[in-house]
C-alpha cells in the first residue's frame, strides 16, 4: 500500500503544511482578542442578509457581482458555507469552491458554466451515468452536442473539434473504477485551449488532485466521503482561477442554487475526519478486495489498489489512497446469483450512494456497466462500499453469502 499515504501521512504542500493539519483548520472562526470563541463556526440561518448602511450594502454588491465570495442574500450562504468553501478550496488545491445542493447539481453547473449552444464536450464513457441524464434531457435541448469516448481506445485528439469546449472525466470511475490518465488527456486538451473537469468524489479530494495534473475543475459530491456519515445532501465544485470562479459564479446565481446552512456544518465537521475514516475505509477494502481475488467464485475483482488490477500502475502513480469501494463478478455469471447474494448478506445494507461509515452492497445494472467499454461483458457485477466495520466480520458475511447462494445455485440445477 502506497507508504505516503499509511505512514508518513501525505506530503507537505506549498506552504509546508501537510494535508492533515490543515483539514484540521481551515475555514475554522479567527480567535477575537480577548474573547473567549468557539471552535466550530457557528450554523448560520438566514435568508435576509442585514446591511449597517445603504453604502456597505451598494459595495457588498459590487464585489459579489465581480465574482467575490461575498453573501448579499440568504441564498449565497454566510459563514458556515464560506468555511466550508474555504476548506474544500485547500483540500482540492483550487482558488475558490461553490456549494450546490448535490453532487448531481454541482456537475450540472459545471457543464451549464462551460458549454453554449452549438459547443461540443467529450466525457470520457465510463462516468457516473446520470451525467448522461443531464445531457439527454437539458444539453440536447440547449444545442450542446456530447460525445462519449472510451478512454482506453480511443484518440481524443483526433475527436477534438474546432467547437470542443470541456473534456469531462471521472477517475477513478463509477463501478468498476476505470483509472485514467488524467495528465496525458489534460495535456492534449490543454493544447486545444479545452477545459478540463474531473469528478473526484472517488478519492474525497484526498487521495487525488485533478487540479494539480491539469484539471481546471474538479466536482465532488460531498454527500459521499466529505459527509461521511450518510446524512447529508452536498456537492462542490472546484475552480482553479478566479475567471471560472466568476463564470461558475454567474450560473450558480442564475440557478438559484442554495445549499443549508446545515448541510454545509455536517459536510464541515464531516471533513474534519475524513484522513482517518479514509485510511481505514481504504485499509478494510482491500482486506475485502484480497479476500475477493482469492475466492473461487470470483472471476475478477475492481479495485485499483490490488496490484492485479490494470489501473494499478496510474492508480500508484497519481494517487496516495484508495477508497472503500469494491466491485467484483461472479464466475458463474448466473442471473439471479447478484441478486441472492445480495440478499444473503446480513451486515452490508442495500441501498445506494456510499461513503458513509458503512459498509453498503448493490447489483451494478447491465445496462449501466454496458455504457463503459471498460467492461468485458462478466457479470453480474456486485458493488460493495467497505465500511468502518471489522473487516473480519464483513469478510465471514460474504463467506457465508457465497456458501448460501451456491448451494441455492445447485438446487436450482
Ligand atoms: C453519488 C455520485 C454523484 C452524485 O452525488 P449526489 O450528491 O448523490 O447527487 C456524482 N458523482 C459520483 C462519482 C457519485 O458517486
């Protein structure tokens, strides 16, 4: 396992702080002189924002309208979301975060900010696939064609249009966590004058810094490991420059986008724990994942920091972690075993999203994984998110998961 990220803690950044001092306390409330103050920011609910005078209220306005993370109305947030944008913004390296209400919404600002009619993006064709929702049902609409590429296979360059506008990526991807070579893609869209935007809510900003291999943008759904604790709704989005923090700005306001005051508290103190919840998300996973390899019934296991998976070379190179997300197909490849496997397990939840302290299971729909030309066609494909559990017992729950259904599997023979 990757030594930086387990024992030395990540490197110093510019200013010579690690990461981990530094999610400690950004965004924390500046001591006042004399006083006795909290060490969180306070939750701050509002819709009127107050102005002393009608001169402060006049300058406020201006530097919002010049792309200032300044708050004139309840609906831009006030501290607790500053302080949140402010700690995102050093966790992904950026110039300035802006809270959506989801992880769905802040991709769809991205690509509302970055495309206009007659604009062409390329997304890489193993994405979270409600980014295929957003196109079909609003980027057609608006006159922005999308092209899905397959980012093992094909040349973008040679699909780069005089027109193209955005490559969007996501890496490692959903599912079967398809890792790409991010600084070789964003270096052929660099040339073209093309943005780049990578989804990152893989490595919760942590493990993985798409800004700093030439990613303009990086989107986060924060509902997933920021949160960490399955109980809160939030999306981010990273910009690396205070032009696409004013263009982001602008749709961001024109959407109306507002986010809780206390959404944006639990993604903060969610945040707070996100190294150490990480290291063992990422320690319990591949406990799992080397138990998966080693099981016959298992055909394959996705996992990029097993060493047999074929994103493990990138995944060592530009990554420090993992996550706690594990896929694997059967051998067998019967219909139904996915299903009944499912159903035999007794401490992983069915349910969607992931990233909270525990440990979830899901079938991955064939017509989902048959969007990806990194799938071979195996299946069924189960999904696993490891939780903060013992991995010893989430690995005698799928032993006996596997007993049950194959002998289910030769009763129906
Ligand atoms: C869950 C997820 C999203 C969407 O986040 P929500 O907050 O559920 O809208 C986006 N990208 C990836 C990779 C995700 O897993």
């Amino acid at each position: 396992m990757n030594r930086e990220a387990t024992q030395d803690g990540h490197a110093p950044r510019a200013d010579g702080l690690h990461i981990e001092t530094r999610l400690a306390h950004a965004g924390t409330p500046a001591p006042v002189d004399g006083r006795a103050g909290p060490v969180n920011v306070p939750v701050v609910r509002t819709s009127t924002v107050r102005f002393p005078n009608t001169a402060t209220h006049a300058a406020l306005s201006a530097s919002r309208a010049a792309g200032a993370a300044v708050a004139t109305y309840g609906r831009h947030g006030l501290d607790t979301h500053r302080a949140l944008e402010e700690a995102v913004a050093t966790l992904e390296g950026g110039y300035r975060a802006l809270l959506a209400p989801s992880g769905l919404s802040a991709i769809t600002l991205v690509l509302l900010a970055t495309l206009a009619a007659g604009d062409h993006a390329l997304v890489s064709d193993s994405v979270y696939s409600p980014v295929r929702k957003v196109d079909h049902t609003l980027l057609q609409r608006y006159g922005v064609e999308v092209e899905y590429f397959s980012p093992a296979h094909d040349d973008i360059e040679a699909r780069i249009r005089p027109n193209t506008r955005l490559l969007y990526l996501e890496s490692p991807s959903s599912l079967l966590y398809e890792v790409l070579d991010l600084p070789a893609l964003a270096a052929i869209a660099r040339r073209h004058g093309v943005l780049v935007a990578a989804d990152n809510t893989w490595s919760g900003g942590l493990y993985y810094r798409p800004l700093a291999l030439g990613a303009h943008i990086s989107v986060q759904a924060a509902t997933k490991y920021l949160g960490g604790h399955s109980d809160a709704m939030l999306g981010v989005v990273t910009v690396d420059s205070p032009e696409l923090a004013r263009r982001v700005g602008a749709i961001h306001d024109a959407l109306g986008l507002s986010v809780s005051a206390d959404e944006a508290y639990l993604v903060l103190r969610g945040l707070r724990t996100l190294d150490v919840r990480l290291a063992r998300h990422q320690a319990n996973a591949t406990e799992v994942a080397r138990y998966l390899a080693g099981h016959a019934d298992v055909a394959r296991v996705y996992y990029p920091a097993l060493p047999a998976d074929p994103g493990h070379a990138l995944w060592q190179r530009d990554f420090t972690g993992a996550s706690g997300l594990v896929s694997f197909a059967f051998r067998d490849g019967a219909a139904r075993r996915g299903a009944d496997f499912i159903d035999s397990l007794r401490h992983f939840a069915i349910g969607a999203s992931w990233g909270g302290y525990e440990s979830l299971a899901l079938e991955a729909a064939p017509e989902r994984l048959s969007e990806h030309s990194y799938w071979n066609g195996h299946g069924p494909v189960v999904r696993l998110h490891i939780g903060l559990e013992h991995p010893r017992d989430l690995i005698q729950d799928l032993a006996q998961a596997f007993e049950a259904t194959d002998l289910a599997a030769r009763r129906i023979a």
